[in-house]
C-alpha cells in the first residue's frame, strides 16, 4: 500500500475513473458520494471498467480482486480525515466546489493537497474562500482518465510547492503524464490546442470549403497519426523553420479567428441536435454507431496501459 490516501469527491464517470487508476496503482482509495443512489452507480462504473480490462487481458481477476480491496465509499466527510491527496471531481460550479473545499479543510486535518479535475476553471479562481489556498491545484485530466495517461497541472501563485509536488509525485506513480502550466490561461494547454483546430475546421465548413466528414478524414489520415508519435514542435524543427515562417506569413492571414461560437453549433444545440445524446448532431448517432466510435476512441490508448498492478 502506498503512503498516500487518496480521496476522490465524486462518482461520475472522471471521479470513478481516477478511482480505477489509483486503486489499480495500489492506493488507498476512498470516494465520496452524495447518497447511496450514487454509491451504487459508482461500483457499476468501477465493475465496468475492470470488466473491459479484464476481456483485454491486462487485468486477471485476482488483480481485480485485490484492487478492489483498495476501494471504498462513503457518505460523510469524517471518513476521510487520513486522506491526505484529494481529486475533486464536481460540477464546473464554483459555489459548489468551494463548498465541497471548505468542508474538506473542516474535517480533514490530514489534507495535503486539493486538485481540482475542473477543465476550464482557473485555480486562483478557485483558492479565494480556502483557508488554506496553498493547498490547491487543477490537475485537468482527459476522459477516461484510467486510460488516457495526459493530466495538465495549473498552479495558482498562491499554489505551495510541496502540494503540487504530492500531486504531480501521485499522478507520475500511476504511468500519468503530467504537463505543468507555467502560468494559468482559459483552457488550458489541451483545450486550446483542440479547440483552436475545431475553430478552423467548423470555418471551412460554414465557407463551403469541405464537409464535415471529409474534413474529419483529413485529419484522421494525415497528420493526426504522426503526432501520436513525435511532437509538434519537433515535426516543425525537422521541416525547417524557414518554411513554417513561409507558410505561416501566406496562411495566416486566411484563417479565422473568430470569437465566439459559430452558427453551425449554435443552431444544433438550439434545435436540440446536440450530438449523440440527442441521437444527432453533426452526425447521426445510433446505439451501434455510439457503441463503434467508443471502441474507436479507446483504441489509441491501450497502448499506454502501465499500472503498477499487484501481482496475481
């Protein structure tokens, strides 16, 4: 069993995902729920996702067994006052995550730090109510994050060093890939970087320059692939910066830079054709297709599948 205890708020699909990863890294895990309901969803979640582990062969049942043993719920605070590494996985409401925060710092003595799952939240937004600022920190994973190994780390100035540390050393253990923010911005390293391209791409569809699908084949079958491999800023090097300052001085000035969203997605969510829980989006979506690109999302990741699982 490892020093730390962690403590997860939350039994949505990030909070019992991070619970899958640390138990199966061999931590002390204890999740927090808001009512019994919520306890049960949660080990269906965690059933499920041992479940495809185990038909992948990287987990035995014996290994799921044992990790199991690692887990546990809870309804009420005081349980978790030996947890000293606690993942906030609430909604992206700040009144509600500064709740949750205050009655960490009343009940859990032995908090070593506070990190917030938020994806958009700013962490200097989020430490003003804490006692205890210096204890916060956003590490923003991506979904599921048992599975994708990227986790970005936000500090806020007031963020200490050793909570980032006990953080960032947890993560690490567990074969996560930790990106540090040098500095807060809106969205963060990942979210930026995907956004910016959706921005392009939903442009040269409402310009007529491609569709939807085609535009989604270009990427899927040209560079994509590549940076799944080397980086972008060594794919530049390796091309020559005399070219990309080429390009970019002739490009640039065609691209858009647009500042709020598009018409293309505001008059699908205004029709209440959201995507694939509404059964259609920019697509239409079915059980089977659902099902299909699910196993298609997951399947680049497999390959980074490194817990540090018990033996049996």
């Amino acid at each position: 069993m490892k020093e730390e205890k962690i403590a997860i708020i939350g039994t949505g699909m990030m909070g019992m995902s991070l619970a899958a990863l640390f138990t199966g890294n061999g931590y002390d895990t204890t999740v927090l729920a808001t009512k019994e309901a919520s306890i049960q969803r949660g080990r269906g979640s965690y059933e499920e996702i041992y479940r495809v582990l185990q038909s992948r062969g990287l987990v035995t049942k014996t290994q799921k067994e044992l990790c199991g043993q690692n887990l546990h719920f809870t309804l009420e605070y005081r349980d978790l006052a030996d947890c000293t590494v606690f993942f906030e996985c609430a909604v992206e409401d700040k009144a509600v995550k500064h709740g949750i925060y205050r009655r960490i710092e009343e009940s859990c003595p032995g908090c070593k730090v506070i990190a917030s799952t938020s994806s958009a939240m700013a962490p200097e937004d989020l430490c003003g109510d804490l006692a205890y600022p210096d204890r916060l920190v956003v590490t923003h994973p991506f979904n599921p994050p048992h599975l994708v190994p990227f986790v970005e780390m936000v500090k806020a100035p007031c963020t200490s060093r050793e909570a980032a540390q006990t953080a960032y050393d947890v993560l690490e253990d567990c074969g996560r890939k930790v990106c540090v923010m040098k500095k807060s911005a809106p969205g963060f390293i990942a979210n930026r970087l995907q956004h910016a391209l959706l921005r392009e791409a939903i442009y040269m569809v409402e310009e007529g320059l491609a569709e939807p699908r085609d535009i989604d084949k270009a990427l899927m079958y040209s560079f994509m692939p590549r940076y799944t491999s080397v980086g972008l800023f060594e794919h530049q090097d390796a091309a020559g910066l005399d070219m990309v300052q080429s390009i970019e001085n002739y490009l640039f000035p065609s691209l858009s830079d647009r500042k709020t969203a598009f018409s293309f997605v505001d008059k699908r969510v205004s029709a209440g054709t959201r995507g694939q829980k509404d059964g259609q989006g920019t697509y239409l979506w079915d059980a089977a297709s659902i099902a299909d690109f699910k196993a298609r999302a997951s399947e680049p990741y497999w390959q980074y599948f490194n817990w540090n699982l018990p033996e049996g």
